[in-house]
C-alpha cells in the first residue's frame, strides 16, 4: 500500500508546464533534421527523374533507331520531377 505524501513536498511537474531549454533543443534538433531530410529527398527527386527518364528515352532511341526521345525523357523526367517536389513539398 502507497504511504501518504507530505503536503509540503513540491508536486512532481505536469505535461502542462512550459518546455525547459534542454525539451526545446531536442525539438528544434528533430525539425532541423527532418528539413535537411526533406531538402536532399527533392535534390534526388530533381536528378533520378531526368537519368531515369533520359535512361529510358536512349533505350528507346536505340531499339527504335531514332535520336529525338532522349532530349523528350530528359525534359519531361524534369517536369515530372519538378511536379512531384511541389505536389509533395508545396502544399503544406
């Protein structure tokens, strides 16, 4: 059985009570890390979708015989790419 606290003891601290210094630099830590995250993730975004693209546009260009689908998969890998960084990123 639980003994009866003093009255005069300090209350341990609530969820309310306001962040210490050491709580708010874990936070500010966590944010900081989750923006770089985010800012490599659209750099890689901005190069696989034109290699990707370009990539299979040459693959085209060889077994079709043609020239033209390699500047078509580079542009439109970059349009892709620039679509998902602002679907993604741009609508919060």
């Amino acid at each position: 059985m639980a003994e009866p606290t003093d009255p005069s003891e300090p209350l341990p601290p609530d969820d309310a009570s306001p962040p210490d210094a050491a709580t708010e630099a874990e936070r500010l830590r966590r944010f900081n890390t989750s923006e770089q995250d985010s800012a490599w993730r659209a750099i890689a975004y901005l190069l696989s979708g034109p290699l990707i693209y370009g990539g299979l546009g040459a693959l085209a260009d060889h077994w079709l015989g043609t020239s033209w689908l390699v500047g078509v998969g580079i542009v439109g890998g970059m349009a892709l790419s620039l679509y998902l960084i602002w679907f993604r990123y741009g609508t919060h």
